[in-house]
C-alpha cells in the first residue's frame, strides 16, 4: 500500500514544479504585453506563482521543512534503535536447577519475547545483593522461589512479563513432578495450546496507527499554525505598505486574495506532501513498524485533513489581516483566531492517548473549526466509518464556501481602510 501512495504524492510534487517552470517562462514571455493586460490574465494564478515563489526562496520554509523531516525521522528511526538494543534477562540461579526446569525458563522467556542468561548464585543471601545491585533482574532459589527486587507493578515490564511467565511455568512443572505422570502425558501436557480470545467489542486503537495519529496531530498543529500566519502577515503587510493599491488597480479584490491563499496552500500540500512521502519512504527503508497496519490510512487521512483545514482557516486569518495595519494588531488578531484550533488539537491529542472517544469529541470531528485534529484521530482509532468521513468533510467544504464568501466581503471592505484598525462591527454595519 505504500509504494503507490508515495509514487502519487511524489507525482503531485513534480507536476506542481513543472507548473511552477512553465508560470515562470509565461510570464518572461509576456513581458513586452502592459502590466494591467498580464495582471488581468490569468490574476489568480500570477498571485499564486508569485506567493509560491516567495516561500519556496525564504529560509523561513527551508529550515521548517528541514527541522519537520528530522523530527519524522527520528520518530520512525528511535524506536527501531531502540528495539534492536534490548538485552538478554539475567536470571540468578541459587542451588539446582534440573534441566526440565531450566528449560521451563527459556520457554518463558521466548514467550515474552526475550532471551535469559543464568547467573550461578552461591546462596540467598547473595543473589539479594545482586538484585539490589541491578547484576540480575530476579533470582530462582531452589527452584521453589522467585525473587525480584522491587514490586512487580514498578520494574521494567520485559522483567515484569518474564517474572510471571517463569513462575507459572516453574509451578506447572512442579505440580506435573508431584502428580508422577508419564512422559506420554507430560508431552501431551506441554503441547496443549491456548484457547482463542474473541470479544465482543473492538479494542481500541493501539501502536503503530496511536502513535501516527499522534504524530499527525502536531503536524497539523504546526502547519496551520505557521502557514496562517503568513496569510495574516501578508495581508497585513500589503496593506499598511500600499502595495496592495497598486494591485488593486488592476485587479479585483476577490482575485488577490483567491491569488493569496491558494499559492500558499500550495506551499502547504507541498510540505505536507513532502513529509508523508518521506515518512513512508523511510519506515519501509528501516523496517519501522510505525506505519503498518491501519498507520497509511490515518497518515493519508491526516493529511486530507490539513487541506480542508487550511480551506477553511486560511479564509478567516485573510480577513482579519486586511483589518489591521500594525504588527501589534496582528498579535491581538491571532490570539483568538487560534483558540479553536488549540481547542481542537488538545481535545484531539487527549483522546489519541487515551484510545477512546466520546461523544462529545465525535461531534466535534463534524464541526470545520475542529473536524481537521478529530477526524484523523477517529480514523486511527477505527471508530469512523467512511461515510461518516465523507459526511465530515461535504460539511466542512460548504462552510469553507460559506466562510469564503464572507471573508472576501470583509477584505473588500476593510483592504482599503487605513489610520486604524478596522473594527469587525463597522463592516458589518455597511453590510447590513
């Protein structure tokens, strides 16, 4: 499922290079024709060419993108580090142990997924120094006795499993010693396998797919966080520079700021892109774990979801810069413009920890302002179906429809206005 997933993303990104050239050579071109002709022609696109451009140049993006790739990678690299260094359990051993026994504990521990080393002890008092010291992690006394170092709720749970494991294992073949059963009945005995566990409910999502949605999450976080900015940044810049008079003058208000949104949100899916095609890339190189299973589906949802979240944001953050002129003002603005979406993704970061959802949170992963944190999150979880996803995401197209249009109205009016910061009651007095 990976290989096709990351050939499209890596063709979304070469197309949107080759877009990119041809705009550039076009606009060379053209460039006996008047400026208001080449403005008017094809003014979205020039807008976005041009906002394209600006990002991809600055360090800003650059250094972002490279400080997203290494934080992914170490999130996909760490772990399989770590799981190729886990060590061999010591187990002290105080008096005889017969071979049945000693076989007993490596089972136990081929069980729990680990290997034993057994450690010769001289007496009990000795293995207790030891276990005191961390030389080994539990001790066998005679074969009748399991001693740890600390309660087996705090050691490590590798110690923990194997502790349990060996103590059930070295009572079963004590009670089968005591019972004087045949070698027929005692290889029978051995060979029994464990009944199969069916429940009655699904479990909640565990691992690979918790741990990627996660991640998705602060992703998410970040990218609409940083890539709004720059839109109510932007437009506050063009507006207390002029800039944007001389823009206007030969194009429609409605075309610059379609122009301004949509060349950064080409940035966006581009990083986005970037970043899941790395993140698959390198777990299949490393053998990582991380996005297997339903892992793929919640990457790909997640990042469906910073698009129509960026759809619906971007409009609201471009309103409100063209209502300010001071990058003091823009601090103000941003405050609350972001309260949602920090709603929204500690809501969401609290239900991917806990494995669960409640209905309160599934209501929110139909509401825009929040549906981008909870939605991916509810997939990882397996506790959306797919109409319920289409559903969410009709919803959060129509209100980006809706909000499109009332941004734009609101840029209209307020682009122009200079001397102070624009107040969301008088536009809506003129509107009226």
């Amino acid at each position: 499922m990976n290989g096709p997933i990351i050939l499209v993303i890596l063709a979304v990104i070469v197309a949107l290079r080759v877009w990119l050239r041809r705009r550039r050579r076009s606009t060379r071109s053209q460039s006996w024709a008047p400026a208001g002709l080449a403005l008017l022609k094809g003014a979205v696109g020039l807008v976005a060419a041009r906002e394209v451009r600006e990002r991809f140049r600055g360090k800003v993006f650059r250094v972002g993108t490279l400080l997203i790739l290494l934080v992914v990678a170490g999130a996909i690299v760490v772990p399989v580090l770590n799981s190729g260094k886990s060590r061999p359990q010591r187990v002290g051993v105080v008096g005889a142990l017969p071979a049945p026994l000693r076989a007993a504990v490596v089972a136990s521990a081929t069980s729990v997924g680990t290997t034993v080393h057994l450690v010769p002890e001289a007496d009990a008092d000795a293995a207790h120094g030891d276990l005191r010291s961390g030389r080994i992690d539990l001790a066998i006394v005679d074969g009748r006795e399991l001693i740890v170092d600390k309660a087996i709720g705090t050691v490590t749970s590798t110690t923990a499993q194997l502790a349990l494991s060996v103590s059930k294992n070295l009572g079963l073949a004590e009670a089968v010693e005591s019972a004087g059963l045949s070698a027929t009945q005692v290889a029978e005995l051995a060979g029994a396998k464990a009944l199969p566990v069916k429940s009655l409910q699904p479990g909640t999502a565990k691992g690979a797919a918790q741990t990627t949605s996660t991640v998705g999450l602060i992703l998410v976080f970040i990218m609409l966080t940083q890539y709004n900015t720059w839109i109510l940044i932007g437009v506050m810049e063009e507006k207390s520079s002029r800039v944007v008079e001389v823009l206007l003058a030969a194009m429609r208000p409605v075309q610059l700021l379609a122009g301004k949104v949509l060349g950064i949100g080409l940035v966006a899916f581009a990083q986005a892109a970037l970043v899941v095609a790395f993140a698959l890339g390198l777990a299949e190189a490393v053998g990582s774990d991380l996005l297997r299973g339903t892992a793929p589906l919640v990457l790909v949802s997640t990042l469906v979801w910073l698009v129509l979240g960026y759809a619906f944001y971007c409009w609201v953050y471009a309103a409100a810069g063209s209502m300010a002129e001071r990058q003091d003002q823009v601090q103000s603005l941003a405050v609350p413009l972001s309260l949602p979406i920090i709603f929204g993704y500690v809501m969401a970061l609290i239900a991917a920890g806990s494995g669960s959802s409640s209905t309160f949170f599934k209501v929110l992963a139909y509401l825009p302002p929040t549906a981008p944190f909870a939605m991916p999150v509810l997939v990882g979880l397996g506790a959306v179906t797919w109409w319920e996803f289409a559903a969410s995401a009709v919803v959060s197209i129509v209100c980006t429809v809706g909000m499109a249009r009332l941004a734009s109205s609101v840029y209209r009016r307020a682009i122009l206005r200079t001397g102070r910061r624009v107040q969301l009651r008088e536009l809506f007095s003129r509107m009226a």
